[in-house]
C-alpha cells in the first residue's frame, strides 16, 4: 500500500471522542447504546452520509469494531423489539442516559435539516429513559450552545448541578477547549446567569404587596428603612415555587460528588453521619443498580424534606451560606426575591397592630421557633428556649403552652402571613 492508499484509508476512519463515558459500559451494554443512537438515521425513512459517519464516529469511541458497522445500519432499518426492551432496560433513570440523549440529538441534527419524526423519537427517547423534562431541556441548551459553539454560556453545565460534568467533558477535549482557563473566566457569567435561572424558578411576580412610607419619627426610619407593610406581609411560599424535577439533578450532584450517600435502610445521609432525609418519607426514589435518584410518588411524612433540600438548593445557587434555623439567611432570602427584610425592633418600638421579631433575641436555635411568656400577644418573639421553664411555642397559627421545642423552620415563618416586612 502506497503513501496515497494510506492516506485515503486514514480518511474513511473518522476521529473519535476519547474518554467517552459510554466507553466504561460492558461490551453487551455499548451494542446497545449504539443500537439506540442507530434508529435514529432511519427514522425519517431517509439516511444522510453524515449520519452514517457519526454513527461511524460513536462505534470508534466507544471502542467497538468498525467492522460492525453494517449490523447497526441494518437495525436502523428493521429493529427488533427484544433488543429495544433491552435497551431501555439497560439504561432507563441511569445517568449515562444523559449522555445518550445528548449524542441522539447530535445524531438527529447532524445533517442540519430537522425532521418531525426525529423530534418525536427524541421525545420517546427522554420519556422512555425516565430523564425529567427539566433535564432534557438542559440537555437540548447544551447541545444547542456546543453546536453553536457557544462555550462560555455552555461553561454553566461544566460547573453546576444542573448535569454531570464529568459525563459532557469529552466534548471539551474533543474541541480542544481547556475547562480550567473556560471556568475562570466566565465566573461571572455563570453567577448571572444561575441567578437568571432562580428567578424563573421562584417567580414572585405575582405576589402582592402593599407598602406605606414610614413616619421620620419612626425608630425604623432612623435605620434607614423607608416603607413598611400595611399590615401583615402576604405569605410567601416558596415551597410550592420550586418544581420537583429541578431538586433531582440537585441531589444527584450531591451524590455524584459524595456529599451523601445512601444506607441500606433507606436513608441518605451527610459526609459526617447526620441523617440527612429518609427516601421512604420523600418524593424521591433510589436505584442501587444505577447509582441514581429518582422521581416517585410523594409522601409528607417527614414534613420538613423539602425545606432542608430548598436551603442547600438557594445556598448553592446563590453562593451564599443558609440554614434553616438562621434569622440572617431569612433576610437574605427576602433581600434577594423582594428586596425587603423582616420587620424587627424592642418591645418598646411596638406599636398597636404591628408584629415585631426583636431585635435583641431574634435568634433559633435547632429549628426552634418558641415565644416567651410576653403578656404582649402581638409581639412575636424568636428565642432560645429557656432552660428549665415552660415557653409558649408558637407554630404561627395558634399560640399554646408547651414545654418541648417546636419545629418550625425560616419557611414556615415567610408562609406564616403574620409578620412585617420594611425596605430602604
């Protein structure tokens, strides 16, 4: 074989993506992957060479002979459905099937036309891999910027939760862009654009809030505030904000980087031993074969889950520092949806009608919320418990006596409809 041979045969094999993350499945399991990504030349009735030397181009990465190359163009026209029962077994709420998508939309799009029947195979693909909307809508933003070219808008998905990084970095290799350089200089971009995000996730537009100016005699004047509620703040309830199907890539993340992890009876728990939720009481289910949460039926038995996942939720996307049980993180949380705060003052600032947190003893303590014995029933009051004395827990709807802590967390008192709000 001369040099021109040598060349023209180097031209029929085409690059392949190192480090694809479908290269780890089993050899029967890469059959099947390249199965799945097959139907999709074929499914417009019409297949294009460019489809046949992507297709030519996942066989090379995935480290299968090129030799087999005609058995999957032959699926493509005639499949069978035990293998595609196999395949949706094989890789239905694994995260490799991310990964699938992404390269089905690829394969879908290569030859630049977009046809019906493709979006509808994509769509069966997504649904049938039980992948939630939310993240095949990341996935098609993904592919869109990377085909595009759009790196630093892509940088979001190399750096967050909202998919496995580790899964999509064979793309950067492939196009030679070096990640650390990327993250370091679109830090901004990626912030700003999170935030964009949680302001589609938690849109407040529609809450109503009716503000009065403050007196300049006012002790909150004098601290810089200039408006006040009139009357008690709407509640505000951002648990029935949040969509459920945004949280699960959240937790997964935390698995992914084993912040949690999963025991055998059914709990998941933080990297120190704390208990972090139990599945059994959740909207969330776990797969032990795939490594994977999942979405299932839920069920309110521990009532403060999603109070717990939605403060790591904010902290990470906000990049702040929040917990349940601290009055600072409920103003910053107000500060950044409403720019307001939680009205506060002494006993002494306490007017007819107005409910004040106080100013020297607005603190909770392991998500206590408890009031001391105030003859003043207006004036709500976040404590400590006092040791050894009966406090007067307060659950925001009913006031009772009580000599044993109350759980109530910085959600219940932004959903509780009985307290103030004031900005500058």
């Amino acid at each position: 074989m001369n040099i021109l041979d040598i060349v023209e045969k180097s031209l029929e094999n085409p690059l392949s993506f190192d480090n694809h993350p479908a290269k780890a499945l089993s050899f029967e399991e890469r059959i099947l992957y390249l199965n799945g990504l097959a139907l999709v030349i074929n499914v417009d009735d019409e297949i294009h060479q460019s489809e046949l030397d992507y297709l030519k181009l996942m066989i090379r990465s995935l480290d299968i002979d090129l030799s087999t190359f005609d058995d999957f163009v032959e699926f493509a026209k005639a499949p069978d459905i035990k293998t595609l029962e196999a395949f949706w077994a094989s890789f239905k709420r694994r995260p490799i099937a991310q990964v699938f998508l992404f390269d089905a939309l690829m394969m879908a799009f290569i030859d630049y036309k977009e046809h019906e029947n493709e979006k509808l195979l994509l769509n069966k693909f997504g649904d049938g891999l039980e992948i939630t909307k939310a993240t095949q809508e990341d996935i098609y933003d993904l592919f869109c910027h990377i085909k595009h070219k759009d790196w630093d808008i892509s940088s979001l998905y190399f750096s967050s939760h909202l998919l496995n990084p580790d899964h999509f970095k064979h793309l950067l290799d492939y196009y030679e862009v070096d990640l650390s350089e990327l993250l370091e200089r679109t830090q901004e971009l990626r912030k700003t654009l999170f935030l964009e995000r949680l302001s589609k996730l938690f849109d407040v537009s529609g809450v109503d809030v009716r503000w009065k100016d403050l007196p300049a005699s006012s002790p909150h004047y004098k601290k810089g505030f200039r408006q006040i509620t009139e009357g008690f703040a709407p509640k505000l309830d951002l648990k029935s904000l949040i969509v459920n199907e945004e949280l699960l890539p959240f937790l997964q993340s935390k698995l992914d980087r084993q912040e949690v992890r999963v025991g055998r009876d059914h709990t998941v728990y933080r990297l120190d031993g704390s208990i972090y939720f139990d599945l059994n009481a959740s909207i969330f289910g776990f797969s032990k074969d795939s490594r994977s949460f999942y979405l299932c039926e839920y069920s309110d038995k521990d009532g403060h889950l999603l109070d717990r996942l939605i403060i790591d939720f904010l902290s990470h996307i906000l990049g702040e520092s929040l917990s349940l049980d601290s009055p600072e993180s409920l103003n910053k949380i107000l500060e950044w949806f409403l720019g307001c705060e939680i009205l506060k003052g002494s006993v002494a600032d306490m007017r007819q009608n107005e409910v004040f947190i106080s100013d020297d003893d607005f603190q909770i303590n392991k998500q206590v919320l408890s009031v001391t014995n105030s003859k003043r029933s207006k004036l709500l009051l976040i404590v400590n418990a006092l040791n050894g004395d009966t406090t007067l827990g307060l659950n925001l709807y009913e006031r009772k006596s009580v000599t044993e802590d109350v759980e109530i967390s910085i959600f219940d008192i932004l959903n509780s409809g009985k307290i103030r709000w004031v900005k500058r």
